[in-house]
C-alpha cells in the first residue's frame, strides 16, 4: 500500500517539475475565466439571464479535461517504457497492480488539483446572484467531474501502458475516450437494443443527463467506477504480459 | 544463493538463452563473460524478477523467480546496463524514492550512506540529467546497494568509469561480496580476473566454460610456453635451443632480442635452455612462462562455431574438451 503512495507522490512531483503542468492549469483557468466573465458580463447587461455554474462545469468536462487528461497521463507509464526506467520499476519489490494504481492516483491528484481551483467560480459566483449558487447541483456536478475524471485517467493510463512512445499513447488515449464520447449519438439513432446499449455507454450522456442536472443517481456512480476499474485492471494485466514477452 | 537449472528464454523463435545451468555460493563473486548477444543480460534480467524465463528453474535465495517474485526482488539488488534513471530527480531524490519502494527505515540516512559508499556525497542535490555518464553508473550502483541486499547483480558496472574510479568500483564490490554474492558481466577480462572467484563464459547462449580463472588458464594451455631473451645474436640460438629436448617449437618475438618456445605438456623444459643457453656463450637476460590470458581463452572459445552438419568440426574441439 505505502508503494502506491510512493509512486503517486513521484509522480506528482515530476508533473510540476515539468512546465506541462503549469501549462495545463494556465490554459484551463484562462479558458474559464473568459467565459465565466462573459457570462456574467452578458448576465449584467441582459435581463432576466441569471449565470448558472452549469457551464463552468460543462466546459471544465469538455473539452477542458477531455484534451488534459490524455495530455498528462500519455506520459505516465509510456515515459518510463521509452527512457527504460520501467526496469527499475519492475525488479524493484513493488507488485505490478501497485504501480499502475500508484501512476493513476498520481493524475487523480493532479486534477482534484485543478477542480479545487475551479471552486473559485462558484464563490465568486454566490454573491452575485440570488438566491446564491445552487449547493445541490454545485455538488453533484463536482462529484459527476470527479468520477468522470477517476475513468478517464484509468483509461489514459491503461493506454500509456501499451506504448513507449509518448504522441501514440495520447493519440490513442484521445480516439478511445472521444468514442466513448459520443458513442451515445448513433445510439440514439438506432431503436434497437443495440442502440440502448450504445446510448448506455455514452460518457457524456451519464454526465449532462444526470450529475449536471442535480440528479444523484447510483448507477451513474456505478458506470464510471466500473470504467475506473477496468482500466487499472487492464492496465495491470498489461504490464504483466509485457513481462512475459 | 544462486541456482539455476536448465534455464532458456525464448523471444519468439530467437532462442536467447539455451538450457543453462549454473550457480553461485554466498559470499561468491561470479564473472559473467561472453560477446555482445550472448545472453547475459538476458540472464541477468531473468535472475533480477524484470522477465519470466520461458523454462527452467531459477532460484535466489531458495525461493522461485516465478512463484515467489516479489521475495526474490526483496533479495535482489540490480543495475542494469542501460543505468536507467529520472533525469528530472535530484541524486538524492531518486535513492531516497528508490529506498521508499523498498520500504527501507530511516531512509534518508540510508541514502546519505550508499552515497558515502560511491563517493557521490557533494552531488546528492544536483540533477540527474547534467551528470556525468561515470556519476550516473555510481549512482545506480547506489540504487542497488540501498537495501543491502543478499545478491547482488551487476550489468557491466564499470563500463564509462575512468580508471581511478573502476579500482574503487572494484574494490567496492570486492568488500560487498564478502558478505554478499555479486554476479557481475563485463566485457574487461582482466576485471573477471581480479576480482571473481569463478568466471561463467557464455556464447550464444551457452555456457561454454566455468571455473575459476586460474584454472581455465590451467586447463587451456596443454603446453607451456616460455618467452627467452638474451643479450646478443637470437637467430644463432635459434638451433641450439631445438636441439634441448622437450622443446616443441621456437619462433622469434619481435624485437630482435627475444624467442618464444612451447614445450610439450608436462615438460619443463626451461633448466635445460638454461644451460644450453650459457654453454652456447650467450648472456641470458630473462626466462619465464608466459600464462594465456584470458583474452585468449575468450577468443579461443568464443570465436568457434558450433559444427555444422556438412561442414568440417575442426577446432571446435577444444570448447568441448573442457565439460
């Protein structure tokens, strides 16, 4: 358990020793607040339009997040594969589900990082209006973010797993979680079962339909802990069949 | 410590290691010698827990590589040769990151030790990534000293070292396998010389010869060969010293003032070159026997094909004589 620890503490640290960290939150921040200074800009100069936090949110999760979380986690076990140090990683007394764990509550950190930062919105924001910030609706849609954001980084970390090279591992990363995206659109074209079950995947759809609108439903949770978990469990089988090999 | 029965590893249908079996005391300093592809590395990586072997039994310690990795890597302290590190850690950091994966008490003190041990104390804090190639393989060999482990097993650890740093690096693991075993590749022959008890050479993934350098160079050399030289005219010595029994050829060194002769085995031919030498009229300067080096056992059996079906077995005779 202490290894985990370990290794999501390393990689914290490497992320702020890179300026890509820094990079990412400047970006998303200035993305933010541009728009949450013309929607209240738009709120003071028009009637009867109240700024909602919904579109901090909405932004934060796409296409903020949507484009940082491959960016951060191509890097983390892609890197250690291309510069070797995976060899390190795997003769030292540290069990392959440890490390994988260990690399993916690395991001995690990152990002609960950011989207405390984010809170900054909705405190500026309470003052201005009333009767003030929707608190139910503010936590939902965090919590939404959140788990969101646990399955997107087991997803880029699995996908870091598979390669050595850094750009392929993002690219790849970027494909599978834009089809896991929008895979609720043709779902929505097909009656049929299969058109349920696409409709049933779509992370988008168990966001916006839910956790954005107030609602706290257990199997939404469920859906994105179960992606959660199945990345780091591929991701743990990868890096043993890599030793195999 | 070390056991390893009938070992091959495969990487898809290149056969990298093929069915060796070796292994190593406690306490024993094992020399792993063989040409760039021979499988030494991959051995290494196989005894370190990084791959499974394909068959064969590996055992560290008693326990398995397989069944029991994770006691085997507790055992195991390695560097390998690509000195993998972060380029973004301090020195320090990285020993201290490295000591926490072991879970090791009093970590920071632990570090500032391995780093007394390899002489890299007043770079702790300066970046991985602007040292030197001889500070990174100082620092690996750190990584692997950390959690004192019982085995120790080094890729070509003083490749990139300048000669005073190899000595100390030598004397180094000269101290650690007295209380550890050391299992160490290098190509520098006269390194497996100094410092190994026994010395494993591989080729093409066999084991080709083991035993300790002394009597590899024992059992190579049938014949004993013994430089001469005198003051004076050595081509009119030449026939006198054929006539000397024992004596199997003589052929000149270069310089002028030096003959080389082979005696046939057993013979020791010198007290009579010696007299035929002084009753010749000649002044004799030097007479001693000249050991093979390793570098020739080396080349002598590595450089041997094994036979082919339709080709000639010629010397390659001499590699199996010695199982």
């Amino acid at each position: 358990m202490r290894n985990i620890w370990t290794i999501a503490k390393r990689e914290l640290k490497a992320y702020f020793i890179s300026p890509i960290a820094y990079v990412l939150i400047f970006m998303i921040m200035l993305t933010l607040s541009i728009f949450f200074f013309i929607d209240i800009y738009y709120a003071v100069n028009t009637q009867g339009y109240i700024p909602d936090i919904k579109r901090t949110l909405e932004l934060l999760v796409f296409p903020l997040f949507f484009l940082a979380i491959p960016a951060i986690t191509m890097r983390t076990m892609a890197e250690e594969n291309r510069m070797g140090t995976i060899e390190l990683l795997l003769t030292a007394p540290v069990r392959d589900w440890e490390l994988v764990i260990g690399k993916w509550l690395g991001s995690v950190l990152f990002f609960m990082i950011i989207i405390a930062i984010t809170l900054i919105y909705p405190l500026v924001l309470n003052p201005m209006i009333s009767p003030g910030v929707d608190i139910g609706l503010l936590a939902s849609g965090y919590l939404g973010i959140i788990l969101l954001m646990f399955a997107m980084c087991a997803i880029g970390v699995f996908i870091s797993t598979l390669f050595s090279n850094l750009i392929a591992a993002l690219i790849v990363s970027l494909i599978v979680i834009l089809v896991l995206w929008i895979v609720g659109v043709p779902g929505q074209l097909l009656t049929n079962s299969l058109g349920s079950f696409l409709s049933f995947l779509s992370f988008s759809d168990h966001y916006y339909n839910t956790f954005l609108t107030g609602i706290l439903d257990l199997k939404d949770v469920v859906f994105y802990l179960t992606f959660t978990a199945m990345g780091l469990f591929f991701g743990t089988i990868s890096v043993e069949v890599k030793r195999w090999k | 410590m070390i056991q390893v029965s009938e070992l091959t590893k495969d990487f898809g249908t290149r056969r990298a290691v093929d069915s060796i079996t070796f292994g190593a005391k406690k306490g024993e300093i094992l020399g792993f010698l063989g040409p760039n592809g021979a499988g030494k590395t991959t051995t290494m990586r196989i005894l370190s827990g990084y791959m499974p072997p394909t068959s064969g039994s590996v055992k560290i310690g008693g326990y398995d590589v397989i069944e029991n990795s994770l006691e085997v890597r507790r055992l195991v302290g390695y560097l390998p040769e690509t000195i993998p590190l972060y380029p973004d850690m301090t020195v320090f950091e990285y020993l201290k990151f490295m000591a926490d994966l072991r879970q090791l008490k009093n970590a920071d003190d632990r570090v500032d030790e391995v780093l007394e041990m390899v002489q890299m104390t007043d770079r702790a804090e300066g970046y991985i990534g602007n040292i030197s190639k001889g500070m990174r393989q100082r620092v690996g060999l750190a990584q692997a000293l950390l959690h004192k482990p019982e085995v120790l097993i080094l890729d070509e650890p003083t490749i990139g070292l300048d000669p005073a740093q190899i000595i100390e690096v030598r004397k180094l693991i000269q101290q650690v396998g007295k209380q550890h075993t050391v299992l160490l590749s290098t190509h520098i022959l006269s390194e497996a010389q100094q410092i190994c008890n026994r010395v494993l050479i591989i080729n093409k993934g066999h084991i080709v010869a083991e035993d300790t350098p002394e009597h590899l160079q024992a059992r190579l050399t049938g014949s004993q060969k013994v430089l001469l030289k005198i003051k004076g005219n050595i081509d009119e010595l030449v026939p006198v010293i054929k006539k000397v029994p024992g004596i199997r050829s003589v052929s000149s060194v270069a310089g002028g003032d030096t003959l080389e002769f082979e005696t046939t085995p057993n013979q020791e031919a010198r007290p009579g070159v010696a007299r035929a030498v002084i009753n010749a009229g000649f002044d004799l300067l030097d007479l001693h026997p000249e050991s093979i080096s390793l570098e020739e056992i080396f080349l002598q059996l590595t450089r041997d094909e094994p036979p082919t079906p339709d080709s000639k077995a010629s010397d390659s005779g001499s590699a199996d004589n010695l199982h």
